[in-house]
C-alpha cells in the first residue's frame, strides 16, 4: 500500500501558473483535464516530478485503493482524534500541512466513504474526507510538510468507527448535541457552570442516555478539563432527584438559554434527540416498574454474594471476583466488570439486564464498596505484601510469581494482593529455572560490556516494588537496534501489545499512561520539552500529578504513580540536569550489514531464550530481597536504593563486590559530562576553575558573570542559554550544582552583608563505599563477610585485604570506551580477605574465536565474550 504511488503536478507557486503566489492556487492541479481518478491516466515521471519542483511546483499524490485520509483543522478537534487513538494504542501516519493534520488509515471494508466533502462524524465533530481514488492529498515534503509516524505509512491502522459518518440513532444524536455544546463553550458563547452542567445532565438523564454516554458525553463537551468522578457525582444526585420526584434542574434553562444566543441549531438537535428517546422508550407501567426494582435487587444480591469489593486510598471502587483457581480485580466502573455482571446475572437466573438496572446497581455496589469496604493498593504487574513480590505474568490462567528472599514459585492468582489488567497487558515469558541472565546479552546491541551491568541493573530495579526508579536512555546511529533493544527490555520486563510508544505531549496523558503499564517505554525521542522533562521525573520519583477537579473551583484530583521509564534516540536527549540525574545512558553500535538478522530470526530465538532469562532474573530478584537490607553505603550516589537493590543481587549474578557501583559511577560521570556539553554555563564554570591555579573563586554573580563573559567567545555570549544578568547567572549556576559537584567543583550560593556570594572550590576525588553488615546464612549467595569496595574518581577499584594495600587499575584506557582496536580488557576486582581474585572481564577476540555462546551479541560489533582471568 503506497500513498506515493499515483503523483499529479499541481501548479504550486510555479511563476507561469501561480505569479501570485496564492495558497489555494497552489494546491490546484495544473489541468482540470487531466483526469487523474480514471484508469487510463499516465503519471508524470520522476524526472518529470523532479524539473516540476525545480520550479516551485506542487506535487499532489492521489489517495490509493484500500486508504482513507481523513483532513482535521479544529485544535479542539485535533485534540479528541488524538486522544482516541491514543485510547485504542493505534499509531497512526500523521500528515502534517499547513493548516492541520491528515490522518491515514487503511478502510474497514464496508461502503465507500465520501470523499472532498466535510461530513460529521459518530463523535459529533466534523471532518472532510479525503477518499480513495478520488481525491489528492499533498505530502511531504512538498512546502515544508513533515510526517508523524511515517513507519506506518505502508500499512496503516483501520479507521476507527467513531470517524465513520454519523448515524440517526440516539447515540450519535447526543454525541452530535454535546460536542456543539462544547465547541460553544470553548468559544465563550456559553458558560460552563452557569449554562451547560446541570441543564445538559438533567436532559441526558430525562432521555434515560446510558452512563456510559452520559461520561462521553461531558468529556466531549469539556476535553481535557473533563473530570469523570466529579461528572459521576452530578449523575447519581440528578437521578436521585428524578426518582424523588423533584424537579431536574436545568433541561428548560438549557433550551433557554440557548435561544437566547441565537444557538438554534442545537435546540433543533436536542428536539430530536427527546423524540427519539421518547419514541424509543415508553413510560413504563407499575408492573414494569416492579421487574425492574426485582431485577436490580436481585443483581445487587448477587454481587454482594460473589464479589469482594473494596476501595482504594482516592476513594475509587473495586470488585474481585474467584474465577476458577484464580482471582480478578477490575474497578467498578469498568466495561469488563458490567460485562463480567451481566454475564453471571444471564448464568444464574437466565435473564437479560438492561442498562439502566445495571447502573442502578452499580451505584449502590459503589457505596458498599466505598462505604463498607476495605481501603487496600491496587497494582499493575507488580505488587508487594509483607517483603514478598508478586509479578504478574499476564497469562490467561492468571498465574503470578511469588517472590521470596528464599527463592521464587508460580502460584494461581489466589494471594491477598489486588492485581489490575489494564487493556493491552501482555504476557511475560513463563521462567524456567537453570538459565543465566548472560543469554540477555546477544539481544542488545551495546558499543562497550562496562554498560551490561547498566542494563541488568535497570532490570533488576524493575522488578523492584518500591522505586524510586532510574530512567533509561538508549542512544546510537540509525541502524544500532536502539528500538529493538528497548523492546528487548520490555519484553523480559512489562510486556504489551504495543511496547513502545512516542512521548505523550500532554503531562495528563503522561499520567494516564502509567496508570495501565508499569514499565513505560518510548520511542525515537528528538527533543524533550522542559515540562515534559520535569514530568518524566516526577513519574520516576513517584512525586505525582494534579489536575483541576471538573466543575470545581477548589478541588485537585491527583494520580500518583512510580515507574521505571526507558527512551531512545539517536542524539541523547537527556540535557535538563534534574533529568539526567536520575538517567543512564547507554550507547548502543551499528549494526555491520554482514551482521544482521530477520526479525522473525531474532525474536525466534529470543523466545526460547526468554524463559531461562527471566528465571535467573527472578533469582537475582530473590537475592537482592536476601541481601538488600545488609548493604549500607557510607556515600550514596545519587538514586541509592538503585544502587543498593543491584548491589545486593551481585552474588546471585556472579559478579564481584562492587561490579555494579563501578560501572554506574563510570555512567553518572559520563552523562554528567554530556548534561555538561549541552549546558553554556556549567560548561564555562568548569573551564574556568580547570585554568586556575587556585582551588577556590568567591564572588558575587556580578563578578562571576564578568569573568565568564571575559573568558567565553562571542559565539557562546549570543546564545540563546547565556545569562544577560547577575540574576540569571545565579540560577543557572544552582541548577547546575549537581553536575559540578560530580566534577569536583562544589557550588555553594549564600547571603550575608547584604549581597549573595558564590563560592567555588575544587574538592577532588568522590569516594563511594560499599559496607556490608557481616551475618552467616545458609544461603552460599549472601553477602558475609565486611570486605568494602572504593571508587575513585581516577578510575581505581579497591578491595580490603589484610594489608589493605591491594590496588588494581583498570586495564582499559581512558582514551575512549571500547573504540580503540587494541585488546578491550575491562577488569572489576574484589579482594576478599583470603587474597583470591575473583574477576568478570570482557576483552576484544577474533571472529573466528570460539567465545561463549551465550555472551556473544547475535549483532555485536566489537565481538566481546566473557572471559575468566
């Protein structure tokens, strides 16, 4: 399928068909005559297409059989097709033009959708479709235009059905009145609080509208303001009313005002819409009446008999239900638990409920739950109960992994923690025991082995319950596997059916997703934008996020999450500081085309291998809960409970005391250094105290800014990023503190004498210790004896022997990480206090070299293996 493939030469800003240069011109074919849409038309050629916009001409290219293009231009609109997409995990080809977007999907099959005309659609916004074999549409890069998602242009996703034209049925009729209302609203025609909540509640409820269209209704009148408990609220006290007989308040001020501003067309609509409801659903009788009151007392009943249910600390209502030898918890208000209701009210008494008895029901299921039950957490994936860890395989029996300082089993779902399954939760590998995590690394691409114990510490913290969690960030050439190989990570982590994703531009939808995955994953990053840098922190560190409460003045709604987070890139952009110090960064090489394998190849043998990776993860998960609570650090790096959880899984990894620490301090100085390269200031601070001969510099901003001007060329004072005042130099200078401090450049800003002084002092070498408390366990791989590791800024790793005199360089130069061509030995050392030498190296070998298997990278450039010394 390829939308390239019929051009047609419009006339653009070509001086002979266009001297004016007018945009509707331009998007013009050249002849009316040309007949484009008929079989026997003959494109131009590509040297034709060529010498066209050598001159400023256009080239159009005809919609191909099987595509529908649909031409979105309302922001607000925009922003709801986004949002939908986005709820179905479909990742559409997005043109964009110069007035809007074109979105591409493939056609479902059915009756040919128009095409040149504007229409509305199922969701009650307009579109203008673009169809198949009858229109054109203008592609990049024709005058500027740009691609979104252009991988996904050969084979596009189905339109959705909410973007086929409406229908004359209540429920596009009330999509249609609520998205009027809304598009209203946002133009200040009506207000929300004084024209629109409770008079469109009261008629929606009047008309007996389903819940569920009552919600997407109001979210279609308020988008990203919307606020589903503060909407549910108002739902349940119209109803209230209605059933008391007391007047709704709002139906006829509604109507009302709208006549008044001249909103006639809305009023038409809403006419229609009481007709049809009317027409659809008589008043029912006094008998009528009593089934429905049976009915929804029996539900009720039922529920109360067959479900736990329970609440959360936000005051969110949950069911879980025992099916078969397992157990599953959905939220009360979810399609899967009316579904899973309606299905066993069918199994026991063989009838049908409608849906106003099963709102009925909810609601007062919710204040059982809310009211009578327990406050418990609610997990996705992962859980944790009294220091034992529950992973969630994600597989149709519902099996999870239990997770104990003595080992690990597969269990049925049967324990006291409440596990979600979100939409698009994948299954993980089932684990086998006997493997190594050694297997992992023929799957990732990486340029040096001193970022393996990076990776697997990453892993090893997703399995970690607790957080705060790192942020992962692959970077290298096209062609280096870096979404392979995040894919890689979230497969033998937090599987999905759409694994990686691109960056949400909105920090609710950032929020949202993190709500329904564990592990969030995205994909081919050029730029973070400062509120979304501050946001991914944030969701790292669990700080939370809040958001105005619909129809409220005062009320915040929060969504508090914690979760590990991985990107990628070709350039690093990781550059805000705060960012990078909760990053790791990792290089990942080309791939040789002698080197390269089919997907079907590589994801072959990654299946086989998954099980026996994850068994021997969850053995160093195991470990770690083992050993965690034993490791002190005198001197914490940043991110500890990081470095202390992969510290404490070191035995069960084979790695030396202090392997970890070691390579991670090696990572925090080199993203210090690349934080420090995009950074004009920390980048001059360090320059300046490097050419000093003293260790120390006191001043005010005022002179601390002359004297970088005095040393900085004019390039550097021109950007956009140099401080014009003494002010802004001293909140630069304190975000870049941290990144200093890694460089032995400690910042201190103080006030005394009336004027702020800036102290700068060279401070040396950082030291970080390893100290493990000595305890004997029947377990050969805890910790147990004091030994300490040391790390010194000058790349030196020490070991407590008797003497305390051992010492052991690295073998590799500091020249570069694992570029030169010269033998590649990277040595990491303890030395216990009976003088044995235990060592993981990886050195460059030949090609033909009989290296182990499962250490060798299926696609590795550099060729490393595992080697003993």
């Amino acid at each position: 399928m390829n939308i390239y493939q019929t051009p047609i030469l419009l006339k653009g800003y070509h001086p002979d068909h266009n001297p004016k240069r007018d945009y509707k011109t331009a998007k013009t074919p050249i002849s009316t005559s040309t007949g484009f849409t008929k079989p026997e038309y003959k494109p131009p050629t590509t040297d034709q297409q060529q010498a066209w916009t050598a001159c400023e001409g256009w080239i159009g290219h005809l919609v191909p059989e099987g595509m529908h293009v649909l031409d979105i231009e309302t922001p607000s609109t925009i922003f709801v097709v986004r949002s939908l997409l986005q709820s179905l995990e479909l990742t559409v080809p997005i043109n964009h033009t110069n007035n809007g977007l074109q979105f591409i999907f493939k056609t479902n099959g059915g009756p040919p959708l128009p095409g040149a005309s504007t229409r509305v659609c199922r969701l009650g916004f307009s579109v203008t479709d673009r169809a198949a074999g009858k229109n054109y549409v203008i592609l990049p890069p024709t005058n500027g235009r740009t691609f979104e998602n252009e991988d996904k242009l050969s084979d596009p996703p189905v339109i959705p059905d909410e973007f086929l034209p409406a229908q004359n049925n209540i429920e596009d009729t009330t999509r249609a009145i609520a998205w009027a209302l809304g598009e209203a609203h946002r133009q200040g025609v009506l207000e929300g609080y004084t024209d629109l909540d409770a008079g469109l509640m009261a008629l929606l409820v009047s008309c007996e509208i389903p819940e569920d269209s009552i919600i997407e209704s109001f979210y279609l009148v308020f988008l990203e303001a919307f606020d589903e408990r503060r909407t549910l609220t108002m739902y349940e006290r119209t109803k209230d009313r209605m059933a008391t007989g007391e007047p709704l308040t709002g139906p006829g001020s509604l109507v009302q005002s709208l006549k008044e501003k001249g909103l006639d067309a809305i009023v038409t609509t809403i006419t229609k819409l009481e007709r049809m409801a009317g027409k659809a659903a008589e008043a029912p009788g006094e008998d009528e009446k009593k089934k429905r009151e049976s009915k929804t007392d029996k539900l009720i009943k039922m529920a109360l008999g067959d479900f736990e249910l329970f609440h959360d600390k936000d005051l969110k209502a949950y069911a879980t239900i025992q099916r078969d030898k397992h157990r599953e918890t959905f939220p009360l208000r979810s399609k899967a638990f009316r579904t899973c209701l309606s299905g066993r009210f069918w199994a026991q008494y063989g009838e049908g409920i409608g849906g106003q008895i099963l709102q009925d029901a909810l609601g007062t299921l919710e204040g059982h739950a809310i009211h009578g039950g327990p406050c418990l957490p609610v997990y996705v994936r992962l859980a944790v109960h009294n220091d034992t860890i529950f992973l969630d395989l994600g597989s149709d029996s519902f099996e999870v992994v239990e997770i104990t300082s003595s080992g690990w089993s597969v269990l049925n779902n049967q324990n006291v923690v409440k596990l979600l399954r979100p939409s698009g939760m994948a299954a993980l590998p089932y684990p086998k025991t006997g493997g190594s995590i050694k297997s992992l690394r023929k799957y990732i691409n990486l340029s040096t082995s001193e970022d393996w114990p990076m990776l697997v510490g990453f892993i090893l913290m997703c399995f970690n319950p607790w957080g705060p969690y790192p942020i992962l960030s692959f970077t290298g050439e096209q062609g280096s596997a870096k979404s392979t190989g995040e894919k890689v990570m979230k497969a033998m982590t937090d599987p999905s059916t759409a694994p990686l994703r691109s960056l949400p531009k909105e920090i609710r939808d950032l929020a949202i997703h993190s709500m329904n995955s564990f592990v969030l994953a995205y994909d081919n990053l050029s730029d973070i934008p400062s509120h979304m840098s501050d946001a991914l922190c944030r969701q790292a560190t669990g700080s939370g996020f809040a958001t105005r409460t619909l129809f409220s003045n005062d009320e915040e709604t929060i969504i508090g999450t914690k979760r590990p987070i991985m990107l990628n890139g070709i350039e690093n952009v990781v550059r805000r500081h705060d960012l990078a110090d909760r990053s790791i960064i990792v290089n990942l090489a080309v791939i040789p085309d002698e080197k390269r394998i089919t997907e079907a190849d590589f994801w072959g043998d990654f299946g086989d291998d998954a099980p026996e990776i994850l068994g021997a993860i969850l053995d160093a998960v195991s470990c770690s809960l083992r050993n965690y609570k034993t490791i002190r650090l005198t001197k914490s790096p940043r991110l500890a409970d990081f470095a202390v959880w992969v510290t404490a899984a070191e035995p069960a990894l084979g790695w030396a005391k202090g392997t970890f620490l070691k390579s991670y301090l090696i990572n925090r100085q080199e993203v210090t250094a690349l934080t420090l390269d995009a950074d004009q200031v920390g980048t001059a601070v360090k320059t300046f105290m490097e050419s000093r001969s003293f260790e120390t510099w006191e001043g005010t901003a005022s002179e601390l800014l002359d004297t970088l001007d005095s040393q900085a060329d004019d390039r550097a004072k021109k950007g956009k990023s140099w401080p014009r005042s003494a002010n802004a130099l001293s909140g630069k200078v304190k975000r870049s503190a941290t990144a200093l401090r890694t460089e032995g450049i400690e910042v201190t800003i103080s006030r005394g004498n009336k004027k702020r002084t800036i102290r700068l002092e060279q401070v040396g070498e950082k030291i970080v210790t390893i100290v493990t408390d000595a305890k004997i366990s029947a377990h050969t791989d805890d910790i147990t004896d004091n030994s300490t590791v040391t790390m010194f800024d000058e790349k030196v790793v020490t070991g407590s022997s008797p003497t305390g005199k051992d010492r052991h360089r690295f073998g590799s130069s500091d020249d570069g990480r694992g570029d030169s061509d010269d033998a590649l030995r990277k040595i990491v050392t303890n030395v216990h206090a009976n003088n044995t030498v235990k060592a993981n190296c990886y050195e460059r070998v030949n090609a033909g070299d009989d290296g182990d298997d499962d250490s060798t990278p299926l696609f590795q450039s550099d060729n490393l293996r595992e080697v003993t010394v």
